[in-house]
C-alpha cells in the first residue's frame, strides 16, 4: 500500500520544499498507514505518527524499516485524545486529516 497514492513521490518532495526535517522533532498527525512517515524519518531525528485508524497504524508498523525503528514511534489515537506536551516537537505535519 505504501506509495499507492503518491507513486512518485511528489508529495513528499513538496513536503521537503516546505520545511527541513534534518535533525528535526516531527509531529505527524494522521500519518494512516505511514505513507509519508518513512521519507520524514529518513532526514528526522524522531518522528512521532499517530492516526485513529488502528488497522492503518499496525500496516505502518509493519513497514518500518528496522533502520529507522530508532527514530519513529506511532500511535493510536486521534488529535484531540493524544496528549502532546508544548514544544516537544520542531514540526507538525498534517496530510490528509482534516
């Protein structure tokens, strides 16, 4: 499923113009099956994903690559239920979510 919906990773690309991730904390609300966790976290020093869907979160999980295990961490819940402490994170990224 990864990359179904944005084959040449275009929206990633756009995401990259927009903001460097390099070292940076990310926030990925919604991420659903991590389509576009994986191409954050390669630059990232941590990226924390989370989308209500858990049947997407557990595709997610699967995908992670164990060399970016060390660097993401996702999790089930939708935006008002997951708490997120005040400048914990350089960057929020939200796709598709609303």
């Amino acid at each position: 499923m990864l990359g179904v919906l944005d084959p040449e990773g275009a929206h990633l690309a756009a995401l990259r113009r927009l903001a460097d991730f390099s070292r940076a904390r990310v926030l990925e609300v919604g991420c659903g099956d991590g389509r576009l966790t994986l191409g954050i976290a390669e630059q990232a020093e941590s990226v924390f994903a989370f989308d209500p869907d858990e049947a997407a979160v557990v595709r997610a999980r699967k995908a992670l690559p164990s060399q970016l295990a060390d660097r993401v961490t996702y999790g089930v819940g939708s935006a008002t239920e997951v708490e997120i402490p005040r400048s914990a994170y350089d960057i929020v990224v939200f796709s598709w979510s609303l």
